[in-house]
C-alpha cells in the first residue's frame, strides 16, 4: 500500500504537488500571529537557559560554545521581533 502511494506520487507532475510562492502575502493570519509569538517564545526561553548555564559552566571552551548557542537565539529572536514590527508598521500605514 505505502509503495503504491509512493509510486503515485512520484507520477505525479511537480507543478501539482505543492505551488511555491515567490513572495508571502502581506496578511499576517491570526494563526501566523500566534506561530510568531511561539517563535519568539521559544528562542527567548533559549536564551536564557543558555545564558544560566554558560554561568554554571566552568571549561571555557563548552561556556563559549553555550554563550555562541545563545547569541544565535538571540539574533533570531531579535530578527523576528523586527519582522514582526515592520509587519505591523506597514498594516497600520494602510489602515491610515
């Protein structure tokens, strides 16, 4: 049975299994809303937790490697903050 959904799907042309969109739409859905606000959750939680236990760590090399881990959630946080506000600044543009 699963070799024959696999077969099928291979048949199939790559235009009609999953269209790629060139840019996203300029509507941030409520559920889009709530993944961003997980996403930023997640790294924010990361970086903290990297942040504590780099300070508990005491070879320096593995404190460096945490500390890098929580520079890059961080960044991440910090580039999905901005997205996320100039997504807003331009929907309030619009309304206006």
């Amino acid at each position: 049975m699963q070799q024959q959904q696999q077969s099928q799907q291979q048949q199939m042309p790559m235009n009609q299994q999953q269209g790629v969109m060139p840019q996203p739409p300029n509507v941030v859905t409520s559920k889009d809303h709530l993944y961003i606000s997980d996403m930023l959750s997640w790294n924010l939680l990361a970086m903290k937790k990297c942040h504590f236990f780099a300070q508990q760590c005491t070879d320096p090399e593995v404190k460096g490697a945490i500390e890098k881990a929580g520079q890059m959630h961080k960044q991440h946080y910090e580039r999905i903050l901005q997205h996320f506000q100039t997504q807003q600044n331009q929907m309030n543009q619009a309304l206006q």
